[in-house]
C-alpha cells in the first residue's frame, strides 16, 4: 500500500467557492446527494458571520500525470462544463462546501428541507440590525424566505415581510446572502436609496456591518487537510469511511462532563452508570433507568429509550434559568432590561453550574418518568411511534416543577391539550429551544388559572395537511394514530379495544384501510390512498386476514367468520351492526367503506378525523379554502441518502 501523505493548509472560503464554481475542487462520485435542512444552513451561516470555526474539510489532490483516478461531479449548483477536470477531489465537507456556495455565492434559489421534512426553495438573508445588536443571538439575524421573498402569516394571506425587489431589501435593511462576497453595487444603490429617503447616515449603519460581519465571510480561512494524489484507493476509502460515519462529534454533555470533573463530580457516572456504585440506582445510570422504565413485558426497551444526555440536561438548564428569572422580576431593584431569559441552548447547558444540576436532577428524573407514563395514558408505547423526540424535554420539565399536580384530571386534560396541540400543529421540528421556554414559562402558570401557553394557541391542524401525510416522518402522522388508539378504536376482526396487552400482543402498527393491492389495481395514484386519511392501526393477524381484497369483500369476510375443513370455528362471525361500531371506533365511514367508494371514503373521513383531532386541540378545523403546506413530499431517494428513515407497515 502507497505512503499516505497530505498538506494542512488554511484556505480563504472565499477561494474554496471560487474553486467549486469553476470545477477545480469537485466531488468523488462515490459522495452520495445530499440536501440539507434549511436550520442546518442558517446555523452555517451564523457561525461563519462571527468567525467561528466550521471544522477542516479534507481532499484528495489530483495526479498531474494522470488526472483524477476517480469518476467525479461538480458542487450540487456549480456550472461546470462536464470535462472539466478537478484539481482535488473533496472527500470531506460536501454538505458546507454545498450550502455555502449555494447561499452565498450562486444567484440562484436554493433547494433545502424543512423542520416538516418538505423540500422547498428559499432565499437567506441576514437582518442587518439584529447582526449589529452585540446582546442579540447571532442565529435570530440569518433567516429564509420562499422563493418569491414573501413571509407570510395566516395561511398565506398576510405578507408580513416583502423582499421581492432590492429597494424593499434596503428599506427593511435585509441583505442577501448571496451577495455576501460581492457587495460593492449592493452597498452603492443602498446608499442612493437612503439618500433619496433624507437619510444618508444610513451609509454608516452599512459600513459598521460590512466591516463587523460581512469581512468575516472575505477573511474567513478553513483548514483543508490535502492527501497525496499518491494516496492508494484502499486509503482514500478508509479516510472517507472514517470521516463520515466514524466517531461522535463534542456535545455539551461532554465538555460539561470536563467541567464538572475539576469540581469532583463525575457526571458520566450519572448518565451511563457507575459499576463500581453500591446503589442500585447509580449502578445502572440515567440513560439506562429511562430506557427501560414503563416498558411492557417483553419489550426490549420503553418509549424513553432514545432520550440523550443533553435532553436531560436541556430540562434541568430550563428550571434552573426559570429559577433565575423570577428570582430576577421579584427583585425590585432589577429592570425588565436585567431579567435573564430562560433558555435550553448549548450555550445555557455550558453555564449550567453544578450546584443546579444537583438541585433539579431528582426531580427531572422525576419528570422523564412521569413523561413515560403520561405517553402510555395517549397510547404511544414504542419509541417508533413517538411524534416528537424534542417533546419530550419540556414534557419532562414541566413535570418536573409541577409535581403532584399532575395527579389532578384537570391538570393531566390540559398537559394533553398541550401536547396534542404541539403535534398536531408540527410545533417541534425547529426552533424548539425557544418554544421549550415558553412551555416551562406559560403551561405551569396555565394549570394554575394563566392564559393558554402559545402552543395551545398556535396547534391548528388543517384538513389538507392530513392527505399529504404519508410516512412516519411526519408526527402528525404518528399522532393521528395514537389518538386513534386513545379515544377507543377497537380491532376489526377481534373486536378487542387497543390497550397495552393488547397492543403489544396483537402487534398493532398502521395498516391501509382500502387496501394497497385494491388501490393500485384501480389504478388510484399512491400520493392519494397513502395517506394517513386511508390508515389505521390494526393487528398484524387482522391485516393479514382483510388481505388485499375490496372493503366489501373483505368485511363479508368478517361478518361470514372463517370455520375450518372439520367444522371448527377458527374466526367467528361478527354481527353486522357490531363490526358498524367497530369501524365507526376508527373515525372510518361505514356506508362508504361498504360501496368500495373510494372518493367519498376519503372525503367522509378526512372531516371525522379532524372531528376528533378537534376535540382534543379545542380548534375548529380550518375551511377546506386556507393555504395548504409549502413544499412537496420528499422523494425516497433523497429522504434515503439524507438519513432520514421512511418506515410503512405494509
């Protein structure tokens, strides 16, 4: 095997665009397409509009002699004619090189995917006054806009920012990303236009941005570590194995684990367990004590088991920065200017001081375990069928300083208001930080005879959203599911009600209620009959005995029962008005069901499920005439190479 050498040098990130641009630095076919969520971008941005570190990329030089010894393709957006030959190939940092280039230096609108998992297509931009304000988040100036550079509120029928033309983007002091390597004609027409306005001062609020934030992005160096263009094959796969799934990147856990040790503390301990402890407790460690609590027999692992370090310190950090703030608003020589922010960042785990750790860690072990069995109350058992991972941690918090309270009926309906009111309004798929501390601010105080808490009020699900749910990937789909189970849907073929045994024993999942091989023999189109509206959870031997024939036949089969070549009742009958109950237990329309029509099946049950979606929300479903979900449904492929898992039952 050939000698693997390679340079670490700086590079200016301008360069490196340039280089992608004109083909110089490109890809190794074997780089798998990939499309970034868009809050992945911004977080990008941020960091490189303060000059922050975004870690080394790592290439492989071309030969002189030879060329590239791989197939290759340029940066997702570059122009690069096909022949063009690369001088380095790119093994690591595909997704930056491509996000940046695409945000910052293309002129075109970029292609990315949403907290909701939908691929769209935005414009970024920095909000020139918040990247000025030293006290604000760096992260809150770098924002997206849809392709027409319209923010709209209320279904799409307000526009509350309008950026489609430059001069509306130097009154509203918004500048394009894309021109963050070129600003000199920007700068100039922004100057006139505040001229024109009586306002040429607002040159210099421009010049103290370029020169704070812009230069960053001109001056920003990364380091790039260059193989040898003598690297052998088996080397570069190696490196390119080892650079894209090996290792787990710094958490705040760890640092805070460093942290913590120099004041004698082993936090590790309590997270993964102590073998040498005594205590039973301690012995087995935080992770594994909520992984296995409230799992049913025979389960390898509870609804808890995906909860990590950081989850748990996120709930302690939000008492602990609740604490300080009304310590800081009862104080009455604080302004409101003093008052600490509550918060559940990186940044607010990093200064999170150990005496508070210890103060809250009982009590939010508490409150995870409460969690757990208020998950079970909803009929959401497995990890699988969890709407939200992010829920769970002010679920936990809440819990947590609330206590005994939550033994109360009415304290227990109005968690659930929240909760459901959080998955079916897709609350908690970005930005959840900033949602976590509202919830620990506004629910507790909501129990004790508050206002609604903002996600009550902003959980509305709109009837046109359910026919574009079709995987696991949306958690509203999960919960339409789980709220099915809750409010008493009871199986076809057993006439059993869905309760922990049962759905544990029976292996109750999400099955089509006209069936797969009946839709496509009628040549129905996919996008239609997987949706949620045509699903419901059944047994796995209810499933397998409806089959794939129409609804007629198979409910015939049903009412007939199944006897066996001797005479023996293997399915007994099921009385016709009874099976009418069992259907209506699902929120599925009988007489349509029966008629095999399919068109008014769907309508029939799209109105009933969000009915029932209602109820438990306390919204009135929006008419059928209100703005549907931006975006289309992300392919297979693409949802495959980005890592996210597409999971049907059938």
């Amino acid at each position: 095997m050939a000698k693997t050498t390679f340079d670490t040098n700086p590079v200016l990130l301008q360069t490196l665009l340039t280089t992608c641009e004109d083909g110089r630095l490109q890809l190794p076919d074997f780089q798998r397409s990939w499309v970034w969520e868009e809050e992945r971008i911004m977080s990008l941005i941020a960091s490189i509009s303060r000059g922050f570190p975004m870690g080394a990329l790592m290439s492989l030089k071309s030969k002189i002699d030879t060329g590239v010894v791989f197939a290759y393709r340029p940066i997702e957006g570059a122009p690069v004619a096909a022949q063009t030959k690369p001088e380095q190939l790119l093994l690591d940092g595909q997704q930056r090189m491509t996000s940046l280039y695409q945000s910052c230096m293309r002129r075109q609108v970029v292609s990315t995917i949403t907290a909701k998992k939908r691929l769209v297509k935005r414009w970024f931009y920095i909000d020139i006054r918040k990247a000025l304000n030293t006290e604000a988040d760096r992260d809150s100036a770098i924002f997206a806009v849809p392709e027409d550079r319209k923010l709209k509120e209320n279904f799409d029928k307000d526009i509350v920012l309008d950026l489609s033309s430059p001069v509306l983007e130097y009154e509203h002091l918004m500048y394009p990303l894309n021109q963050a390597f070129n600003w000199d004609t920007w700068q100039e027409e922004f100057g006139d236009f505040w001229i024109a306005k009586g306002k040429p001062e607002m040159r210099e609020v421009f010049k103290e941005f370029k020169n704070g934030i812009l230069k960053n992005f001109t001056e920003y160096q990364v380091p790039v570590i260059a193989l040898g263009a003598d690297t052998s094959h088996e080397a570069v796969c190696l490196v390119f194995e080892k650079v894209n799934t090996g290792g787990k990147s710094l958490d705040a856990f760890e640092l805070l684990t460093a942290m913590y040790a120099a004041q004698g503390h082993k936090l590790r301990d309590d997270w993964l367990g102590d073998e040498k402890s005594d205590n039973a407790d301690c012995k087995l460690g935080i992770q594994k004590r909520l992984a296995n609590f409230g799992r049913a027999a025979g389960q390898a692992q509870g609804v808890l088991a995906n909860v990590a370090a950081t989850d748990f310190l996120q709930a302690i950090a939000l008492l602990h920065t609740k604490e300080l703030r009304l310590t800081a608003i009862a104080d009455p020589t604080k302004k409101e200017s003093d008052w600490p922010a509550v918060r559940a960042t990186r940044q607010s785990l990093l200064d999170l001081p150990l005496a508070a750790y210890k103060k809250h860690y009982n009590a939010v072990r508490a409150g995870f375990e409460r969690a757990a069995k208020f998950l079970r109350q909803q009929q959401i058992h497995r990890v699988v069928d969890l709407p939200y991972q992010t829920q769970l941690v002010p679920l936990a918090a809440i819990f947590a300083e609330i206590g005994d309270k939550a033994e109360h009926t009415t304290n227990n309906d109005k968690i659930a208001r929240w909760y459901w009111c959080g998955v079916f309004g897709e609350l908690y798929g970005s930005a959840v930080e900033s949602r976590f501390a509202k919830d620990i601010l506004e629910v507790p105080a909501w129990l004790d005879g508050g206002p609604h808490p903002s996600t009550v009020s902003d959980g509305v699900l709109r009837a046109d959203r359910l026919l574009t749910m079709r995987s696991r990937l949306s958690a509203a789909y999960k919960g339409l599911q789980a709220l099915l189970l809750r409010e008493g849907a009871i199986d076809f073929r057993s006439g059993q009600a869905f309760d922990q045994i049962v759905f544990f024993d029976e292996g109750v999942d999400i099955h089509h209620i006209f069936p797969k091989a009946w839709c496509e023999s009628q040549k129905l189109p996919a996008s239609l009959y997987d949706s949620v509206v045509n699903k419901t959870p059944l047994g796995y031997r209810t499933n397998r005995f409806i089959g794939g024939v129409a609804p007629s036949s198979y409910l015939e089969k049903l009412e007939k029962g199944k006897t066996g070549s001797n005479g023996q009742i293997i399915e007994p009958p099921i009385n016709k008005a009874a099976l009418a109950d069992y259907l209506k237990s699902h929120c599925i329309p009988v007489k349509e069901l029966y008629a095999n029509d399919f068109a008014e099946f769907m309508k029939s049950r799209q109105k009933l499920l969000m009915e029932l979606v209602s109820r438990i929300t306390g919204h009135a479903a929006p008419t059928a005439d209100e703005a549907g979900d931006e975006g289309e449904d992300i392919p297979a492929a693409i949802a495959h190479d980005s890592g996210l898992e597409l999971i049907e039952a059938d």
